[in-house]
C-alpha cells in the first residue's frame, strides 16, 4: 500500500518533469523562430564639408527602429582630399572622389542587403559659399556626386546642400539622440516617457566655413524668427538654432590675414600676432577673391595680386584683439539677446557639447577635460607663446599646416563662445567638449538620416511588439517553475 502511493507520486511528477522539459523546449523554439531574424537594417550619409567629405555608415534592427539610441555607427570613412566644392572647375572628380569611401561602405553591408541601403549626400558650407559664387558650378558638382553614387548598388536618395538652419537643428537631433535625451520607452508603464527639459542638451558646431548653435530656451514666446518646432515621439519640442556662415574655422583664418594685411597698406610683410615666432606664411591677395567671405574689394589692399608674407608674433593678446575684430559687436548695441551682427540669440540653457572642430582644437591643447575657464584661458595663453621652433620639435607627428593655426583657432573659439554666444564662468563648465557617443560620431549626418528614413515619428509609436516577449517570459517563468517543483517532489518522494 505504501509503496505503491510512493510509486503512483514519483510517477506523477516523474511525467510532470518530462512535460515542462518538452514544453521548455517546445516554447524555446518558438521564442527563437519569432525572434531570430531582426533583420539589420543599414544607412549610407556622406557629409561633404568644405574642407573635406566623410561617409558614415549606420545600422539598427529592423525591429526597433522607431525607438531612441539604437542606431549604431558601422564605418566612418574619411574621402581622400578636399571637399567637393574645391572641384568646381573639374566636377567629374569630385564624384571620383567618393569612390574609394563607397567601396569601403559597401564592404561594411551584406550584399543581400546593398541594394536597400538609402544613400544620402549632404553638403554644407563650402557648397553654399560656391552657390553664391557660381550657381550651374555648384549644380554640376552635385550633378557628378548623384552620377557617381547612382552607379553603386545602393538605394540613392539624393545629393543636396543642407541649409544652415537644418544643419544646426540635424546636429541637435543627433546629440539628444546619441546621448538618449529623447522620451524613451518604459516597458513597465506600457508608455513613452515626458522627457525632462534639463536632460535636453544644446548643440555646438565649428566647421572651416561656419558654425552652428542650438539648443532649447528657457521659456515659451518669445519673438524666435529662427526657432524651429519639432514634434518627435508625441512631444515638441522649440529649438532655437542659427548658422554663421564664414565664420568656420578656416575662413575666419583668412578674413583674418585680410583683415591684418588691410591695416598695415602696401607692406609685403606684414606680423600676425596669433602665428608662432618664427613661423613665415606668404598668400597671393588674389586667393581672397576665391570665397564670397573674402571677395568684398577693400580699398586698403592697395596691390590686388601681389604676394605678402605673414610673420608671426607669439603674441596672445594680440591675437585674441585682433580676433575679436572679425565679429561686429556694436551692431548688438546694449542687448543682451544679441551676439554680433544683429543676430538675435535668447540666453544659452542647459548643457552643450561642442563638436567637429570645438573639439579636434581643444583636444590637442588638452583642453577636453573640463578644466575651469581660467585655466582654459591660461594653457591658451601660453600655447600662443611657443615658437615655431619649440612646436615643431615638440611635436613632429602632428600636420605642420595646423600647427601654427591652434593659437587662432583656440582665441576664436574663446571668443565665439564667450563674447559672441555669452557663455560665462559659470556657463562654461556645461560645455562638454566631445565627438563621439559610444562609437558614434556627434554631427548633423545622423539625424538628417533618422529624419529622411522617418525614423524619427511624430507621435508615440504603438508599441505592438513589446508585449509579446513579455508574454513569453511569463510562459518560460511558469514551465520552469513547474520543472523546479515537480523535481523537488521527485527528490522527496525518493527520500521519504
Ligand atoms: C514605426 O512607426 C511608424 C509610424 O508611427 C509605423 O508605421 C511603423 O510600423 C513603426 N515601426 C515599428 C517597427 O514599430
Ligand atoms: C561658373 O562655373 C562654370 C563651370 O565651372 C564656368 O564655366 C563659368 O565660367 C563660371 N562662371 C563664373 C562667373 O565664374
Ligand atoms: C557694425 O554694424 C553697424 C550697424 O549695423 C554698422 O553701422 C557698422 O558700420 C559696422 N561696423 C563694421 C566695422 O562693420
Ligand atoms: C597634451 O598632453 C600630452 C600628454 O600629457 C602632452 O604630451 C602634450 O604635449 C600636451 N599637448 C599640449 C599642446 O600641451
Ligand atoms: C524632417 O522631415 C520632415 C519631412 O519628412 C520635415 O517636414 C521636417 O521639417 C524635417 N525635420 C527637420 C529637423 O528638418
């Protein structure tokens, strides 16, 4: 009697234990055949700048695309010399340029796949500059772009030239995307979240011909003529945004030797305080006439094509005055909402990252730590001093045509930032000067993709999937319990 009570309950959960097993792997497999193929999706975005041009590739799965943060960076490729607004008289190469990138970004795709992959060209300053210039040179560079990129086996959505305005508010997406400052999903709400406006950051870039700020202001109402909406996963957002064009980093090096030759007429040698001792530099005043930026004819540049020769100083506050000419702060008169040229700008709010050039300059002063704006101000101060002779003994490895141009560089962006956007002591320590975010670069490529592949929605997503995983990891929670008891049952009954 006994024993064959014991016997009739090890059997039960003997079959008990066999049945979660079999349904463990039933239910495993199932999970697996739904969940398996997220099919990784791709995109292709070249930024064809003014000084030069990047492919990026990106890929996210297929599955998740209408959240934030997952898209990842695949490749960044650099194009083999200038930008392609510098083949203005040969457009053919500047399609040719792009081809060693194309096969590279290819490489990085499965080839089942290369012929979904949206492929985007976008251009930016030193197209807009060549626009002014000569407009049918400027649309045969975008023609020969489109050409060469229609003959590789991607899906080519365009080659165009990207306001200033969609530049700024693209590099904003891309940082709040980046950094998940966007709403975000909450599995357990079963809603997407109301982003905190602290935790949206601003956007600062510096190319060679212009610059980009954005961000979102304190407050509603006020009289933006330059605030763009956007509405993204149910909120929107009111960003402030404003591009500077000629003030990239490389035309304000050369307004800057205009500006310096202008004040000391018909001298062939001419100092330049923001150039290291010793450094020389000649420049033929008919390369003004190459950028709207520089072309005005100004009746002290006496000789229109004759050469001069740039001396260098060392001298730090002569270089920040001379600097601080390039930008007309008096048309601001006493406003406060103003930066130069007239140019209205509510006050800075919140964190920023400073991008492209911000960085690559502060990173090779060793400027990305941080560091107080007195500090800042001080290792700016001395770098300014160093000879020609000290800087390229100390550091041969680095491009010798930078080299002499960081003292400039490093006053502008102080001034840009401090006199112009009126960051302050305070302000300052919410700058994070940074490029990447994971792999990914910080920039205005991967938001122009997120919003031309409308990855970006305006309203909340209805989030189908997300129950059924949850479903099944109850089912696998259950089966698992069930096999946890009916082998401890199993185990007593033996040992009873
Ligand atoms: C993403 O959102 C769009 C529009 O809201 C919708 O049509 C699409 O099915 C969504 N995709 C996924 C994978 O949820
Ligand atoms: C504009 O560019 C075209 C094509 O490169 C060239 O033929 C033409 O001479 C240029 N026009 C001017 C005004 O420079
Ligand atoms: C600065 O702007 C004001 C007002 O627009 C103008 O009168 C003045 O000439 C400008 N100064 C320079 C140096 O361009
Ligand atoms: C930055 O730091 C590195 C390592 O400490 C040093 O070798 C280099 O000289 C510094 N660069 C400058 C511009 O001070
Ligand atoms: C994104 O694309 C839509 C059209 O699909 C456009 O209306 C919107 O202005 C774009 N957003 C930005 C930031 O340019």
């Amino acid at each position: 009697m006994f024993g064959d009570k014991k016997h009739f309950s090890r059997a039960i959960a003997g079959a008990l234990v066999a049945l979660s097993i079999i349904a463990l792997v039933l239910n495993l497999v199932r999970v697996e055949d739904v969940t398996l193929p997220p099919t990784v999706k791709y995109g292709m975005v070249f930024d064809a700048g003014s000084s030069h041009t990047s492919l990026f590739v990106y890929e996210w799965d297929s599955d998740k695309e209408n959240s934030t943060g997952v898209v990842s960076q695949t490749l960044a490729c650099d194009v083999q010399g200038q930008g392609i607004s510098s083949y203005a008289s040969d457009p053919p190469k500047a399609g040719d340029s792009l081809r060693e990138c194309l096969e590279h970004g290819l490489e990085a795709v499965p080839s089942a796949e290369q012929r979904n992959v949206p492929a985007y060209l976008g251009a930016t300053a030193g197209m807009r500059l060549l626009r002014e210039q000569n407009s049918s040179a400027a649309a045969q560079v975008l023609a020969e772009v489109t050409k060469t990129m229609q003959e590789y086996p991607v899906a080519f959505k365009g080659a165009q030239i990207l306001t200033g305005e969609e530049e700024a508010a693209y590099g904003w997406i891309t940082t709040n995307y980046l950094l998940d400052s966007f709403t975000k999903y909450s599995p357990r709400a079963h809603t997407w979240l109301r982003p905190e406006a602290a935790n949206i950051l601003g956007a600062l870039d510096l190319g060679g011909a212009s610059t980009q700020i954005s961000f979102m202001p304190e407050g509603p109402g006020v009289n933006w003529n330059e605030s763009s909406t956007f509405t993204l996963y149910g909120f929107s957002y009111s960003i402030y945004t404003h591009s500077y064009l000629c003030y990239g980093q490389n035309e304000m090096l050369r307004r800057l030797a205009k500006e310096l030759i202008a004040e000391s007429p018909s001298s062939t040698r001419v100092a330049h305080p923001c150039y290291p001792k010793g450094y020389t530099e000649t420049i033929s005043l008919s390369s003004f006439r190459t950028s709207p930026c520089t072309e005005r004819s100004d009746p002290r540049l006496a000789l229109p094509d004759s050469n001069v020769t740039l001396e260098g100083r060392g001298d730090a506050s002569g270089c920040l005055a001379a600097v601080k000419k390039l930008f007309n702060f008096s048309a601001c008169g006493q406003r406060q909402d103003c930066t130069f040229d007239g140019v209205y700008q509510p006050p800075v709010r919140g964190q920023f990252i400073a991008f492209s050039a911000f960085y690559y300059n502060f990173k090779f002063l060793n400027l990305t730590k941080g560091q107080s704006l007195a500090t800042v101000r001080d290792i700016i101060q001395h770098f300014c001093t160093r000879s020609w002779e000290d800087l390229s003994a100390s550091y041969p490895r680095e491009n010798p045509a930078r080299l002499p141009k960081y003292c400039a560089n490093a006053n502008y962006i102080l001034t840009l930032l401090l006199d112009a956007y009126k960051f302050n002591e305070t302000s300052w320590n919410n700058i994070f000067f940074q490029m990447k975010a994971g792999s990914a670069d910080f920039g205005w490529t991967l938001g122009y993709m997120l919003n031309l592949t409308n990855m970006i929605p305006a309203e909340a997503p209805a989030w189908v999937k997300g129950q059924v995983p949850s479903l099944w990891a109850a089912a696998v929670t259950f089966i698992v319990l069930t096999l946890t008891l009916g082998l401890a049952a199993l185990l007593l009954s033996f040992w009873l």
